[in-house]
C-alpha cells in the first residue's frame, strides 16, 4: 500500500509557486490575493489564517477584508465590487460560508470571473464542463496534482465519486472525464452504493460523513483518495475509514496529510495564474 503524502507534494507546488511568483514580482507584477472574511466563524478565522501564512511564504500579496457579521448584503457587493476594480487584486475569494443572512449565490455571481481563483463562478464551472482553460476549485484540482504525482493511470479507468457538491464532487467528475477516466458519481440517493464504490479503480469520497467508506467498498487495489474533513471527539478524520481500508487499498491519502494540504497549495497557484495573465 502506498500512502499519498499530500504534505510532500504541497510543499513540492508551493516551491514552484514561490518562483513563479519570484519571476512575475521581477517582472513588475506582485500577485495579489484579496480574501473577504465575514463574521466570527472560529474555522473560518482559522482557514483565512492560514491562506494568508501560504500567501505570505510563496511571495503573494494577501489583505483580508474584514465585514461585521451583521453586514448587509450591499456591504458584501459593494466590497466584491471594489476588489473587481482593483487592478492590483488578482484574485478574490469569499470565505464560506457567509451568515445565513445574506444571499452566497448572488456574492459569488458578482466575482469578475477572471478573479475568482476558488472557481466557484458559473463562468468557471461552465469552462470547466467544457474543456475551456478557466479556474478549477482547488480541492478537486488538488487531488488531480496528487494523482499526477503519484503516476496513478486515469485512462480508461473506473473512477467513482462519492458526493456531487458544486465545489468538490461535481469538479472532481469533470476532472476526471477530462483525464479520461469512466466516470460515476454517488450521492444521497444512489441506489447499491457499495457496489458501485467495489467496481472502482479510483475511489474519491467527499460525502462529510465520518469513516463512510468502509473496506468491504473497497477493490483490493484499488487509489483511494479521502477528501472529508470532519471533528470526531476533537480530532480530524477522513470520509474513510483509515485503518480498515489501508489495507485493501493499493494507494491512500491520509487525514490528516492528504487532500486537505493540497487544497491552499492550488489556491497560491491558481492566484498565480490570475496574476501571470494579468501581467502579460
Ligand atoms: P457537501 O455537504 O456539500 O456535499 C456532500 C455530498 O455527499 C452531497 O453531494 C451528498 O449527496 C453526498 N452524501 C451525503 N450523504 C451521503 C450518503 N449517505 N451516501 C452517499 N452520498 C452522500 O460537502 P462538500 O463541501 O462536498 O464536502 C465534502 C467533504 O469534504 C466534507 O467533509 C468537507 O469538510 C470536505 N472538504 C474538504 C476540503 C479539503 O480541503 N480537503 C475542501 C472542501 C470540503
């Protein structure tokens, strides 16, 4: 069994940011990352924290845009469109999620889409369903870097998806339609589940649900990558069930260590990206 060390390769991306970031700072570019933080939230704050600590050790610029948690809407447009014309901000991102007040749709639909490095825009998700160079969410992007670094075979290969959320498991499908791979996507209502998970060579969970993939959903053999991050009794474990599954499992992203370390790792290149064809 080999265990995907999503550390490693995060730390292997960052470096290539960090130059490409060097070399477009030399050309009179500083890539520029503006993220929009609403309220209190103690994971949000966390996640913020850390994106601008990736920002600031790759060489990207960050400003956190701090709004009170009881903004209003306008507050929240008005800031998004003061950041779209800022030439100097190449990508913007809105933290997730917002008070449940305002409308999230109607935020990331005002995010010029040639900024919106999280790739949530309907433009990006569009580009991506057909095959046109946009922005990628970066979970799913994250987990094709990792299947790349791994030399894991996609071409004609089954791969299931368990989860179907606009910012994972629908990307996570297209990626790999794209990549080549058969692919099937399980969700809530899927019928024989299991079944269909056994019949994978490529096996990705995003489902939020605590050590969901048990090892009898597993072909022996089979490349399975965990994406779910859930707090079981203060401790982070995956949508799989680790201990059991590792050992039918011919490759295997841990949590933590897997896809969460890849996530910011393709946001400071996807900001790189703005800043590259900005500048160009
Ligand atoms: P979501 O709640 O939006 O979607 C979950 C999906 O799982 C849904 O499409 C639903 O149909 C499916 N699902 C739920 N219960 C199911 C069941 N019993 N059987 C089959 N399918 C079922 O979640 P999301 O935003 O896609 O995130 C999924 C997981 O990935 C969460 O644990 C989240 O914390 C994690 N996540 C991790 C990262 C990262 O950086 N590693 C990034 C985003 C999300």
């Amino acid at each position: 069994m080999t265990l995907m060390d999503g550390r490693a390769v995060a730390n292997a991306v960052k470096e290539e940011a960090a130059l490409r970031a060097k070399a477009l700072i030399e050309r009179g570019v500083t890539p520029h990352l503006a993220v929009v933080l609403v309220g209190e939230d103690p994971a949000s704050q966390v996640y913020v924290r850390n994106k601008e600590t990736g920002c600031r050790k790759t060489g990207i610029r960050s400003t956190v845009v701090r709004l009170a948690q009881d903004c209003t809407q306008q507050d929240v447009e008005e800031t998004v469109a003061r950041l779209n014309a800022d030439a100097s901000v190449h990508g913007i991102l809105v933290q997730l999620p917002l008070p449940r007040h305002l409308d999230e749709a109607r935020v990331l639909r005002l995010i010029d889409p040639d900024k919106d490095v999280d790739g949530f825009h309907a433009m990006n998700a569009g580009r991506l369903m057909i095959g046109q160079p946009g922005f990628v969410p970066c979970t799913p992007l994250g987990v094709m870097k990792l299947l790349e670094a791994y030399e894991i075979d996609l071409t004609g290969k089954h791969a299931v998806v368990i989860g179907r959320s606009n910012i994972v498991g629908k990307p996570m499908a297209m990626l790999l339609l794209a990549a080549n791979a058969t692919v099937t996507v399980c969700h809530s209502r899927t019928q024989g589940l299991a079944e269909i998970a056994r019949q994978a060579d490529i096996l990705v969970a995003a489902v939020g649900r605590p050590r969901f993939v048990t090892a009898d959903m597993v072909k022996p053999g089979a490349t399975v990558i965990d994406v779910g991050i859930n707090r079981v009794d203060g401790r982070l474990v995956g949508d799989v069930d680790f201990d059991a599954v590792s050992q039918a499992a011919g490759c295997i992203t841990p949590v933590p260590g897997g896809v969460g370390q890849m996530t910011i790792a393709m946001l400071l290149c996807n900001t790189i990206d703005a800043a590259a064809r900005h500048g160009r």
